[in-house]
C-alpha cells in the first residue's frame, strides 16, 4: 500500500481507468513499472474518462521489494542472478507459472 492506495502495475491509463471503476472511486495513486507514482483521475461523472498523471515520487525500492514478494507468495524461486529491476523479477514469475514463454 502506498498512502492508502492499492499499489498495481499498468502499462497505460486505459488499464488504470478499468481498476478505478472498478473500485468506484474519484482518483487512486499507482505505482508504475519504472517505479514512477502515477495519479489516476475520474474526470467527470463516475464513469468518466480517465487522467493518469506522473507525480514526482519514485518509489522504485518498494517496488522491487513488492515484486520478490509476490514472487514468494506465489512459490517462485527468484534465481540469484535476477536484478532489481521490475521486469526482470515479473518476468521470472510470469515463466514459473507458464504465463510466458522463456
């Protein structure tokens, strides 16, 4: 959680508005692949479109830290050669359950 907020990762602002409508809410904060705070906006009515603006905050640290724990949760073993980069850790889950070809 980063100030409240569910902490997910999205490629794009179309990706953001599904989990803010989801949610029902007016804005939620992600945090992005390059650990980049991003502030996703309901502009209008409930289901308006959606403004996903970068803020200055990097949280990169948390979210290497999410990541390998997730990899944990999930039973993945993170070989010692995996970086602290993002991609690199998702992409090591993503192989172990067969969602991604090595």
């Amino acid at each position: 959680m980063i100030d409240g907020h569910d902490i997910e990762r999205y490629p794009d602002s179309e990706s953001a508005a599904q989990e803010i409508e989801g949610y029902d809410a007016n804005d939620l904060t992600y945090l992005g692949a390059d650990g980049t705070v991003y502030v996703a906006t309901v502009e209008g009515p409930e289901w308006g479109s959606v403004t996903l603006r970068p803020t200055s905050d990097n949280r990169l640290d948390d979210l290497v830290r999410l990541l390998r724990a997730e990899a944990e949760h999930r039973g993945v073993s993170l070989p010692i050669r995996t970086t602290d980069e993002p991609e690199a850790i998702w992409d090591v889950v993503l192989v172990a359950q067969g969602e991604l070809s090595a």
